[in-house]
C-alpha cells in the first residue's frame, strides 16, 4: 500500500509517545546507569525520528497524487516517479559537490530548503510549520548532539537552551522537570512536535 501523509503522523505519534513513556519510567531512577542510558537514547532517538518524519513528508510530497490532512491534492514534483528517481531528482538540484549527501532532514531550514528545490506542491505549508517559533526541533538536536558525541560544543549548545539546572553539564534527568505549563521538558518536545506535524501536514 502506497505510504501517505496520514501515515507518517500516525507513525510519529507512535513512535514519539512510546519514547516519552520510556524515558518518563527510567527518569526516577537516578541512581541507576541504565536509566541514563535509556533516557539518553530516547532523546536521540526522538531526533532520529523527527528526522525521518521530515523527510518522509517530503518525498510522499514530492510523488504526489496524495491528499495534506486538509484534503488538498498533492501534484508530482518534476521528475518524481518513485523514491529512486526522488533521490535523483534532489541530489541533482545541489551543486556537484554537494550531489553525494542528503540534507539535514532534521533541521528545518535544511529540510525546507531541499523541499524548494523540489518545489512540492504543499511547500509553503510545510515551511510556515517546520520554521515556526514554536518548534522544539533545534532544542532537541542540540541535546541530541551531545548525548550522542560528548564534545565541549556539544555541551556548551546543550546548555545554551536553558533546560539544564546547571549551566555546565547537560544531566539527562533535568529533562523529567516540571515546565512552567506542568508538564515535563520531554512531554512537551512530544507535544509540540505532533503539534507541528500536524500543522505540516494541512
């Protein structure tokens, strides 16, 4: 069955909640390795599933003949048959240098830059979403990044987002605190990233 935007939201969900839950049940405990390590891998991973998310709006964009949420008709991007010619066809809107490498899915200005160069036909949606203000996207590929290198910028850009209680080390349970609207850090990553999905995908 041919994948569709429905799809991918409804995989997100799956996929970002089961995640929070994990993460929320090893948080308590602290004194444990194996919470850290499993908190610190449901923040990577919640990356690498927003990633693919982005990535896969815009390749079913791309191949069109689908519907947004809204119940918009989705028009093929030029060239775009199937996934293979997909790749094709964005890898040859970059300069040569850049043919050889995908973009950076997760990063919104990445993301929708490629999304451009294709010219889906759902482009301003998926723009005014991804770029919105209210994205938690930035926040979390920085955290991210630090778990996943533990590099001193790495750290100091983890810290620079204001959700660690000390200014020097991005300790992973800081992200079960408490936020001003009474849920955790990592509930309203999930719930704002859905909000924005959704939102891309009208």
């Amino acid at each position: 069955m041919k994948p569709d935007l429905t799809d991918c939201l409804r995989r997100l969900k799956m996929e970002t909640c089961w995640l929070q839950n994990e993460f929320i049940a090893a948080a308590p405990h602290k004194d444990q390795r194996s919470s850290q390590l499993a908190c610190e891998m449901a923040v990577i991973r919640l990356h690498d599933s927003w990633t693919r998310f982005c990535r896969e709006i815009v390749v079913i964009s791309a191949l069109g003949r689908t519907l947004t949420l809204g119940g918009t008709s989705i028009l093929p991007a030029s060239g775009v048959t199937d996934r293979a010619s997909f790749v094709r066809v964005l890898r040859s809107k970059y300069p040569y240098s850049r043919r050889w490498y995908e973009p950076k899915w997760g990063t919104a200005y990445h993301c929708i830059d490629a999304a451009s160069r294709l010219r889906i036909g759902n482009l301003s949606t998926i723009a005014a979403a991804l770029g919105a203000i209210n994205s938690p996207a930035d926040k979390i590929r920085h955290v991210r990044n630090f778990y996943a290198h533990r590099r001193r910028e790495s750290a100091r850009k983890a810290t620079s987002t204001g959700l660690f209680l000390s200014s020097l080390s991005p300790t992973v349970f800081d992200l079960a605190s408490h936020t001003v609207g009474g849920t955790t850090v990592i509930e309203s990553w999930v719930l704002n990233l859905l909000a924005v999905a959704t939102a891309a995908l009208q």
